[in-house]
C-alpha cells in the first residue's frame, strides 16, 4: 500500500468510565459508524477495532466497554475484564474524561493504567464548557493525577482538535507495515454490526430498565442477489419486558426494527431485509454458556 519505510501501524485502546464519548470519538476519528452510542451506559459490551489509515500510519484504535464499578452481574465482569485485557495488548492507552470533570469513577480507571507504555489524557466535550478560562487549571491538576505522555482537549462529537489528537498519537506507534487495507474501517463482521445496530436503536428507544438486560443474537444472516436477509431476536431477562419491547400492537417492535434496517442498508451499502422477535430467557446475563454464545468472554 505504501512505500514509506518508515511506516508507522499500532493499536490504541480507548479506555475511560461509561458516557464519556468513548464509541463517538472512535466514530469520528475512523469517520463512519464502526461503534454504536447513547447515552446509557453499557452501550459498548464487546472490544471493537476502528482503522483510520493515511499515508504515514495506521491507527488501530480498540473501543472498550465503559469500566463498570458496580459488578452486578457475570456480564459486567466480563466487561471489565475486556478493559484490562486490552490495555495490555495495545501500544497506545488514550484515556477519556469529561471537560473539568474528574470524581471517583474517573479515579478507579485511572489506578488500571499502565505505567510501561504511552497514555494519552482525551478531555472530551469541551464543547460543552461555557468557560474556557477553566480548562487550564484541570490540565494542570490532571497533570498530577498520573504521568500522561500528552494531554488533548477535544469534542468528540463536534470533531475539534480530532487531528490534532492523531499527529499525538502517531510518534508512539512502532514502526510496522499496515495490517489491513486501507479501505476498511473495522475488523468486525456485517453480522457482529448488525446485532449492534439493533441494540442501539433498542437503547434509544426503550425505558432505562431494558438494556441492561437485553441482548441481540443473529439467528440467520444470508445474502441473496445483493439483498441481505437478517433475522435477529432480542434476548431479555423477564416477560415484562418483552411486552414494553414490542408495545402496543408491536409498533415499538417495529420501530426498533424499521430503523436498525436503515443505519444497515446505509452502512452495508445495500437492501436489507430484517426480521426481529423478542425472546425470554432468565438469568442470562449470569448464564456463562449463554454469554459466551453471545460472544462475550
């Protein structure tokens, strides 16, 4: 792809509580929607890879659940292991936090660092902070909560100083070939998006009781003449909420269904037929067969 020698390939965790704009900031910066988002927490469950690729480098950036504090269940514990997991395997730690803000949670994550390889602070959101006169003074307390090799102030979402966070990063990747084509913006498969696309529209557009307990399995994924069929069931935890995700004459069902479809077809760049149920199945957020056929762990 290149004939620079000097070549630069790594790969960057993304690491920080939950809502802090880890999954936006992956999207921005490999620019298309590799990773979904809302404002829930949990909405990342599984490590996901975005590829921003240039002439100079290959960024690999790994999204990360949100490190939960509340291990509540299996699941969670498989989710906070996928953090430290992957803060292991990478080159590059970015560390994400809100504008001016820093508490406990922000703290517990921070004690994971790693102290034998780069870590980049991301102050994300500044776009939200109404006084800029504030921002200095958190860098320099920030700058003595841990040795960070570089502090960005950014907003994710309004994609400011998003260039500036890459030229950062760039000199602390080895110097390797690319791993992949220069093409591709995720090592993950149309199936794995699929099911994530319609968790996300499930997060939108349910109560706050049902992600948390509620999960997407792909039963069937088959492409036939540039159409792709999808049938997928939504797992919950009790009959209750089978009844809120389908709602009244299975409109919101629908819903959820009529705009995963969308996000697919504009995604995969073609048709999609989806076919979307709901399925009860107790206690699988603890059930360790049941996770791992999920694809967690």
């Amino acid at each position: 792809m290149t004939a620079n020698l000097n070549y630069r390939t790594g790969y960057i965790a993304i690491i920080g509580r939950p809502n802090v704009g880890k999954s936006t900031l992956l999207n921005h910066l490999v620019g298309q929607k590799v990773s979904i988002t809302s404002k829930k927490a949990q909405t990342t469950r599984h490590r996901i890879n975005g590829i921003l690729t240039d002439e100079q480098s290959q960024f690999i950036f790994v999204d990360t659940p949100g490190f939960q504090t509340q291990h509540t269940n299996r699941l969670n514990s498989m989710m906070n292991r996928t953090v430290t997991q992957s803060m292991r395997d990478v080159d590059v730690v970015i560390f994400v936090i809100e504008a001016t803000h820093f508490d406990e949670r922000d703290r517990l994550v921070l004690r994971l660092l790693p102290v034998d390889r780069p870590v980049i602070l991301v102050i994300n959101k500044i776009d939200q902070l109404t006084d800029k006169s504030r921002l200095l003074p958190f860098l320099e307390k920030m700058s003595k909560e841990f040795a960070f090799a570089a502090m960005v102030p950014v907003s994710a979402q309004e994609g400011i100083q998003l260039p500036e966070l890459v030229h950062t990063i760039r000199p602390y990747l080895p110097e390797n070939p690319p791993l992949f084509s220069k093409d591709e913006a995720t090592d993950r498969s149309e199936r794995f998006i699929a099911a994530e696309l319609i968790r996300e529209k499930l997060f939108r557009l349910t109560g706050e009781e049902i992600p948390y307990s509620a999960s997407i399995t792909i039963v069937q994924f088959a492409t036939e003449d540039g159409l792709r069929k999808i049938h997928a069931c939504i797992i919950v935890d009790r009959a209750n909420q089978k009844a809120i995700i389908i709602g009244k004459s299975g409109e919101k069902l629908k819903e959820i269904a009529t705009q995963a479809r969308k996000d697919m077809e504009k995604i995969f760049g073609g048709k999609v037929y989806l076919e979307v149920w709901v399925k009860v199945k107790t206690g699988w957020a603890d059930d360790a067969q049941m996770l791992k056929s999920l694809g967690y762990g």
